[in-house]
C-alpha cells in the first residue's frame, strides 16, 4: 500500500470519510463534474415535462398532456419561447448586480451536487473511485453554505431592479429562507449525532442496517416541511405569490435571465430532494433489494436506487403543489419561529440523551431511539391538533344576527411579536412621527382659530 493510500486511509477514519479517492485523477473528476452538469440540466427538462403531466392529471385539465406525443412538443414551444423573447434591460436597474443575480442563483445551484455520493466505488477506464466528485470531514456544512450563498441572487435580483414589486419578492425570500434554514439546520444535526460524521459518504455509510429517516422520523418530517419552505414551493411560495407580487424577484426579467432563475429553481429542488435522500432514506443502499441478492449494493446498481428516491421526493413536492394551497404569510412564518424550530430544538435535546445513553450506557439505543421518536410524534401531533388560542381578539367582532365578521378600524401589527398586514378594512396605526405632525397640525389650527382678528383702518 502506497504511502498516500495510508495517509489518505487515517484522514478518512479521523473526518468519518468512507468514500476512498486515492486513485482519483484530475480526468476522472472532469468526467464527474461533466455528468453531474448534465444530469441536472436534462433532470430539469424532465422535472418541467414530469410536473406538468402529474399536475394535469391531479387538477383534471388536459393543457400540454395533448400537445402532441406524451406533451413533449411543450418543451420545445417552452425552450423556444425563453430563447426568442425579448431579452429587455431596465433603464434604471444596477446593471452590473441586474445580471450578476441570476447567474449566482444558478451557479451555486450546480455546486450542491459536488458532494453527494451517487454510488459506492466503481472502475472507470481500470482506476477504482466512488461515484461522488469529491467529500470531506464537513461537506453538510458545505451544502448549508452554499444554500445561503444562493439566497444573495434572490435578494440581489429584486434590489437592482430598483422596482417594488421585486424588492418585496426579495425581502419575503430573504426572511423565508433565514426562518427555515434554522429548523432544517436543527434536523440536520440529529443526523451528526446520530451518525458521527458530517461526511456525506460516512452518513450514508451509518445507514447501512437502517435509515435515520425511520430512526428519526421527528427530523425527517421537520426537514421536509423545511426543504419544501427552502425551495419556494406551494404551498410555500411566497416570495413569487402571483395573487400579490406577481411573480416576486423575477418579474422585471425575461429571456435566458429568466431563464437561469427558472433552471436554479428546479436544480434546487433536486438538490434539497438529494440531500433527503443521502441524509435520511439511506443514500444509495437499497435494503429491500439488498436483502434478495448482495450485489444489488454494488457496481452500478446503486445509481439507479439513488435516482429513483430523488425522483420519488421530487414527485412528492409535484404533488403538493397540486393540492395544497397558499399559505398566508404570517402564518407561514409563525409555522417557521414558533412551531418547527421549537419542535427541531426540543427533537435534538433528545437526540442528544440517546446519544449519551449510547456513550456511557450498557444497552443498544437503537430501541429507545425509536419509542422516543414515536412519542414525540404523537406529542406533535396532539400540539397539531389542539385549537389555536392566538385568534387575534380585538382584530375582528361578530355580529350574531347576521354573522357578517366586521374588521375593526385598527390592528396591532406587532401583536403575535412580528408584522402582521392589515385585513381589509383594517388599518394600521399611525407611526410617533405621524401622530407628531398630526398634533402639531392641530396645535397650529387651534392657535390660528383662536387668534384676534385686527381691523384694519382706512385713512
């Protein structure tokens, strides 16, 4: 054994890193990265073309189902259309930052996958490597960095446009994305107590007898509900709420500008449903399969298994958007702060009792992992369950005769500790400067009504 294979062999098992590089060269990571940029374009394509048939047969409408064989002439009619649009600029916008935006957005789109192991090791052309670009010690942390990074082509899409509209599509993406990166990040780290490890390959490697999405459904289910809030998706998608915003920080582009914030749209949703599948539903381990026949678990098998649970997520969030509805916003947020992150805090204290039980314990706690894991379920479900006691009193009076629900003159915007707008009907108080312009507006009213007219005299 060559001296690098022993020291790369002693890093690995310092920074939980299963995935063996030793024989990697600078050819065969260009080859990963080539193939990662066409999965993810053509998984697009088909994401687009996939979304558009399931949502026409959950919403009973034909649309590009008949356009056509199988709907696929659309997404040529669709690729067209971006392409020969009128690629216009804004006389007004911050030029420079107005295109800088949607490439970051779709750059740091394409940079997720780097770290997410598709198979285990494999030959190509007579070199043993895994099918992962490349993996380190910390490589979660990695993905949870870049995820933030592409918020900065959101916000910065809809502040250099310098128009309203935009601006507030950029705001909503920026609070969104801070309110669930939390609890998602929370979800996560059940996962590093549980496996040892924030190496990808070492995760999926932890999961080798049972997925930590069985183990854990507690995070499984708060990191869902988050990815779904993190990608924009109905019914989270404020940031781009056509009632409102009409398309939020997109709508002063066009063309291929548009396009690219359209492409880094639906590689996040890949990548969101790729990091579920690595870090909760084993990865590239098929267990059912597995069980018939070992070599289901090796060679290029494991590929497919891999695809084919990112497809399943991906086809969980096509559905939700076709048959949720929109959230309203402040309850949107206040699923964020006083619901998920409170769940995802008390869910990894426990974690950590385990974890502990594990260290200085006699017994496996694999089995007091999972009663604990039931009976926070059932608490949160009955916490589900149980009637809102925040019914805003004071916002809305009834009256009994005809049962016509009658907004007051005035709400409290800060009532539930974060701004809430107005219903209609109802207005919002005004600001100390406001009322200090008004009383003095009074005052010199008063002080001129009351002031002695003086006659004037003719000579």
């Amino acid at each position: 054994m060559s001296t690098a294979t022993v020291l790369h062999t002693a890093l690995a098992t310092v920074g939980g890193v299963t995935a063996d590089f030793s024989e990697e060269t600078w050819w065969l990571s260009l080859i990963k990265a080539v193939f990662i940029m066409l999965f993810l374009i053509l998984s697009t394509i088909l994401a687009i073309w996939a979304e558009r048939r399931v949502l026409g047969r959950i919403q009973t409408r034909p649309g590009p189902n008949v356009n056509g064989f199988l709907g696929l002439p659309q997404l040529i009619a669709d690729a067209a259309k971006l392409i020969m649009k009128e690629d216009f600029w804004l006389k007004g916008a911050e030029k420079a930052i107005y295109l800088l935006a949607p490439v970051i957005t779709a750059f740091s789109s394409f940079m997720i996958y780097a770290v997410i192991p598709f198979g285990p090791q494999v030959s190509i052309l007579g070199h043993w490597t895994p099918l992962q670009l490349t993996d380190f010690p910390v490589a979660v942390l990695y993905v949870l960095a870049v995820t933030g990074f592409g918020v900065y082509g959101l916000i910065l899409g809809g502040w250099s446009t310098h128009s309203t509209y935009p601006l507030l599509g950029a705001v909503r993406s920026a609070a969104q994305v801070i309110s669930y990166e939390l609890s998602m990040s929370l979800a996560i780290l059940t996962v590093f107590l549980a496996s040892g490890t924030m190496s990808t390959s070492g995760i999926v490697s932890s999961q080798e007898r049972l997925w930590w999405g069985l183990a854990m459904v507690p995070s499984f289910l708060i990191y869902v509900v988050s990815m779904v809030g993190e990608v924009n998706r109905l019914p989270f998608d404020l940031p781009e709420a056509e009632g409102e915003l009409v398309a939020g920080h997109m709508v002063e582009y066009s063309s291929m500008k548009f396009a690219w914030f359209y492409l880094g749209e639906y590689i996040n949703m890949f990548n969101v449903s790729a990091v579920c599948v690595t870090l909760f539903l084993g990865g590239w381990r098929s267990f059912v399969l597995a069980s018939l026949w070992d070599g289901f678990n090796t060679g290029w098998w494991p590929m497919l298994w891999f695809i084919a649970k990112v497809w399943c997520v991906m086809l969980f969030m096509i559905i939700t958007r076709g048959t949720l509805v929109r959230l309203r916003y402040d309850r949107f947020m206040q699923l964020g702060w006083k619901v998920l992150i409170p769940v995802s805090l008390t869910w990894f204290v426990l974690v950590a009792l385990v974890q502990g039980y594990r260290a200085f314990g006699l017994g496996s706690p694999r089995t007091l992992l999972l009663i604990l894991a039931v009976v926070f379920l059932v608490a949160m479900l009955v916490l589900l369950l149980l009637p809102s006691t925040d019914t805003a009193a004071g916002a809305v009076t009834q009256r009994a005769d005809d049962d016509v629900v009658t907004p007051a003159d005035e709400i409290d915007a800060l009532a539930d500790g974060f701004p809430v707008p107005p219903l209609p009907g109802q207005a919002l108080p005004l600001s100390p400067r406001a009322q200090r312009r008004a009383a003095g507006a009074v005052a010199a009213t008063t002080a001129v009504s009351e002031a002695p007219v003086q006659e004037g005299h003719d000579d």
